[in-house]
C-alpha cells in the first residue's frame, strides 16, 4: 500500500507557548494560585512577541487554566467541570466513536449517577431537576430544545450524585450520546412522550431516597435509548459525529418500552 501524505503544518507559536505552560500545570510545577509573569517577561523567556503570547495566555484562559486576578494579573487555576469535559467532547468526537461505544459506557455510567443521587440529592438539587423536567414537558415537540433539556436532566442527576469524579466521567458521553436523539425523533415520535415518564420515575425514586430504583429507572431508560434507535433503524456502529441531526455544538444528559430515550 502507497504511503498517503497530507501538507505538514508547522504549530502555531501561541500553541506552543500554551502547551508550555498547561504541561507545567499538569506536572505541578505551576500549582493553583501561582502569579504567572508578565506578558513583556513572557515575551522574552519565549522569545516571540506580545501579542503571541496574549493569544497563548487567552487560549488557556478560555480553558481554565489561569484567571484574571486584576486586569494586568494572570494566575494558575483549576479547570472547572465544564470546560474539561468540553475538551473531552471534543477528544471523543474527533475519535469517531460510535453510538454503541457511548451507550455501553453511559449504561455503567448513568444508573450509577442516578442510585448515588438517590443517596446525596438536596432540596437544591430536586428543585434543579424538577425545574428541567417542567420544562422538557413544555418543551415536547420541539426537537433541539428537547436535547439540550434532556443532556442538562441527566447532568444534574450526575452532579447530585456529589460525585465529582463520576460527573467529569459521564459528561461527555452523555453530551455525544444524548445528541443522537434528535436523529432518533422523526423516526419514533413517541420516543419523547417515554423520555418524560421515565425522568419523572428517576425524580420521583431520587426523592424517596430509593437508591435501587433510582438505578433500576435509569438502567431501563437508558436500555430503552438503544432499543429505540434499534427500532428507528439507525446505525448503533456509525461514528456519532456522522449521525444526522447531531448537535454541532461542541465548544463548550428510558423507561420501559423502546425509544423513550
């Protein structure tokens, strides 16, 4: 087989100024709270220009690595949650993972989410996902609302669970695999009438204190995500990213039957 070849493309200086950097934050070397210099002394140490490193030090920025502590002051953060499971939503797209791989890891994932919730949920965290569950209700019918509602249930529940480590996990599993549901609507409308009735079983057992059925409410609901896009005859193999209808939007979560998912 003939070697194939695409152009080389040499990195950006401002990449390698921010790699730089994020390398000695992940060793330690940088630890939170750390005042970074400034960009003149920067601009030296690298031997580039200002403005390089600004484009470097706005990309860990945005990235959560460092925070302003006053206008001309950069210092060493922790990332939070969101923006570190971005990068792994971007990670796992670029991989081509299927709708199986996902779905495999979110049935681990989410009933374990949903029994710990069952344990640690407070009044804020009940309030939170009743609030979501209003509104995925009011929300039936109308696709991409539906999706965005549905992924922000399913985080919650994670994030009630208290967690930490759990929710970081499932996060961008569930981003990738709850996108697939805006191909699996046009296919079996009835999908979303299910999709409410399990939430409500997963609200109700989380606010019983009923761990086993927590698990067992979102073990099916999720079950039934797969039954459903079996059902809809879309490709549980198929690279996510090449699913129709799948949210592009990466910069930056079902009950018994099939399709409630």
């Amino acid at each position: 087989m003939a070697l194939k070849v695409k152009p080389l493309r040499v990195q950006h200086a401002y990449a390698q100024v921010s790699d730089q950097i994020e390398a000695q934050i992940m060793e330690g070397v940088l630890k939170p709270g750390d005042q970074l210099p400034g960009e003149v002394e920067m601009a030296a140490m690298f031997n580039v220009n200002r403005s390089t490193v600004r484009e470097g030090i706005r990309r860990l920025e945005s990235e959560g690595f460092v925070r302003r502590s006053s206008p001309r002051k950069m210092v060493v953060s922790i990332p939070r949650m969101a923006e570190l499971s971005s990068r792994q939503t971007r990670a796992l797209s670029m991989l081509d993972v299927s709708f199986d791989e996902l779905w495999h890891a979110a049935i681990a994932t989410e009933p374990l989410a949903a029994e710990l919730a069952a344990l640690h949920a407070d009044a804020k965290d009940l309030s939170t996902l009743t609030d979501i569950h209003t509104a995925l209700v009011a929300a039936e019918g109308k696709g991409k609302t539906t999706i965005e509602l549905d992924t922000a249930f399913h985080s919650q529940v994670a994030k009630a669970s208290k967690n930490r480590v759990l929710q970081m996990a499932r996060e961008p599993i569930g981003f990738l695999l709850y996108s697939g549901f805006e191909a699996l609507i046009p296919q079996l409308p009835q999908a979303m009438s299910r999709q409410i009735v399990a939430h409500n079983h997963v609200i109700e057992a989380i606010r019983n204190r009923d761990p086993s059925r927590a698990r067992e409410w979102m073990h099916r609901h999720i079950d039934d995500f797969k039954r459903g896009y079996i059902q809809a005859g879309l490709p549980l193999s198929t690279p996510i990213s090449g699913v129709p209808g799948r949210l592009a939007h990466l910069a930056t979560d079902k009950g018994p039957s099939a399709g409630s998912k």
